[in-house]
C-alpha cells in the first residue's frame, strides 16, 4: 500500500510550529531529524512544493532570514552574544550565516562584531535622550512592564543617596519597595487607588512598634466595620525572623511586598497580603490604568 503524503496546509502548520518554538527558520537539517515529521525534506521539496527548501518557508509564510544583509549578520551576532555571552570569532559564524558572508560583506568577524556593538550603543543613547533609563528598558523587555518616563526633577545633592529597587509595572510606585516605610505608602497607593480587594479605613500608623497599624475592615458577616491590626514588612519571613510569631498582641493583617514564607514553618495567624501579587494582577488587566 503507497503511503499517501501530506497536504501543504499540515506541512505549512508544522513547520510554522517548529519555527515559532526554536525563535527562528527551521533549517533542512533540523526538519530531518525531526522524529514527528510528516514526510521527508526530498518529498517536500521536490514532490509537493517543487522548490528549495527556503523557498519552501517562504510559501508557508515563515520569513527567511538572509544573512547577506547587514543588519540580519548584526543581529545574528547579538544572538550569539546573549547565547554564549561572548563575542563570536571567525569560526563561530557557520551555515547560515557563514564567516565567507560575513567576510563579504564586512570584510571580517572584528567588523561585525564592531557594528554590533555600535549599534547597541545607538540604541543605548536613544533612550537615554527619550528619558528612559537602561533599567526600565530592560524592565520593557525582559519584565513585561511598560517603560514609564518619570518627571523631570533637579539634581541630587552630592550627598543625598538614594537606593532603587527593581522595576515594576506600576506607574505610581516604579521601583520595588526596599524599606517598611516603602511597602507602608505602597499599601496607601493601592488602598486610595481602589485596587485592594479588602476595604480598611487607617487609624493610626505608629512605626517601630508592632503592630504597625491600627485599622478598621469592612466585614461582610457582620455588616459593619471590625477593629483590625496590620504589620508591614518588605517579605513575610521578616515577620518570623523579628519575633513577631511567639507575640502575644494580635495581628490580624501581614503587609508585604514579597510573600516567601519558609514552608518547614508554622503559617502565621495573621492574613497574608502580598502587594508584589496585586501589582501584578493589576499589570496582566487589559484595562489597567492608575487612578
């Protein structure tokens, strides 16, 4: 019985799979070693598509990359770069991208790799001259969050010092809290902003004692407001590593900005309330906007 061969649609499907998971062209070579192809590269490109294997992805609509050009030889070595985390030698440059191209057209690996860097540090200069700042880039690119420019304001004096934590998506508070006093005006952000699930109305704050603030919670049971105890810290494990576990005086609340409770350890009476979580939640919204 002959085997009958696939139709372009599933040969097209596939090959778009494999692209889209390796970020880039699947190549002749990798298709044949595939263990699930549908056929066989000979069948492909002599039987069914009638054309060269690249002329083949181009059929199915995946782009192919051609190294004869500048910028794709560039971005070839900036690949490599993030891959290996070195600069590529002459050697390193192989099918597609051979070092025969890369010589033809820049004359050797030193001026590509050259152009390379001229180009990052164009890219580099840009922002910087947009307002936005290599760690918020870095933020856009790798942490999902938007850059956000923040306002002009004068220069440091030399001898104030100022400390930043990571970027994070949110427009009013774009840097992760480093202090209690930090997780504590984040929480008011979010608290006068609307984005809480929980309702409080903030009584008193009296930093340095424990705990640190006394509040009133909406209460659905009872259908009024209840007396509540909050405590700030930057990670919930501070709350085990200050003592405040074996504390006779009651808390009811644990504000923090990381929640990475040990788990060989008593979960605490108090709630938890993660604002690193609610900051992201609030990011993933399609329709996010800060109040």
């Amino acid at each position: 019985m002959v085997k009958s061969l696939p139709t372009r649609d599933a040969i097209a499907a596939q090959l778009q799979a494999l692209s889209r998971a390796k970020g880039t062209p699947v190549t002749a070579r990798e298709y044949h070693k595939y263990p699930e192809r549908l056929c066989s590269v000979w069948s492909i490109t002599h039987t069914i598509f009638r054309q060269p294997w690249n002329g083949v992805l181009t059929e199915c609509g995946i782009r192919v990359r051609d190294y004869r050009s500048p910028e794709q030889i560039v971005d070839y070595t900036l690949d490599f770069y993030h891959r290996e985390g070195r600069w590529p030698q002459s050697r390193a440059y192989k099918r597609p991208c051979s070092h025969w191209v890369v010589c033809k057209v820049f004359r050797g690996a030193e001026n590509a790799v050259a152009e390379a860097v001229q180009r990052a540090q164009r890219k580099l200069a840009a922002l910087t001259a947009d307002g936005i700042s290599l760690a918020e880039y870095l933020a856009e690119r790798f942490i999902t969050s938007r850059p956000q420019r923040l306002p002009a304001t004068p220069p440091l004096k030399a001898v104030d010092t100022v400390t930043y934590g990571a970027p994070i998506p949110y427009p009013l508070f774009p840097f992760a809290p480093q202090s209690e006093n930090d997780v504590l005006v984040l929480f008011g952000i979010l608290l006068g902003a609307g984005h809480l699930r929980h309702k409080f109305i903030i009584e008193s704050v009296r930093p340095g004692r424990f705990p640190d603030c006394k509040a009133k919670e909406w209460s659905r049971a009872r259908r009024g407001y209840v007396d509540v105890w909050i405590e700030f810290e930057v990670q919930s494990a501070d709350y085990y590593a200050h003592g405040h576990l074996d504390r006779e005086h009651p808390c009811d609340y644990l504000v923090c900005w990381e929640n990475n409770w040990p788990k060989n350890r008593p979960r605490p009476a108090a709630t938890i309330l993660a604002l690193q979580e609610v900051v992201q939640d609030l990011a993933r919204a399609p329709a996010h906007s800060a109040r």
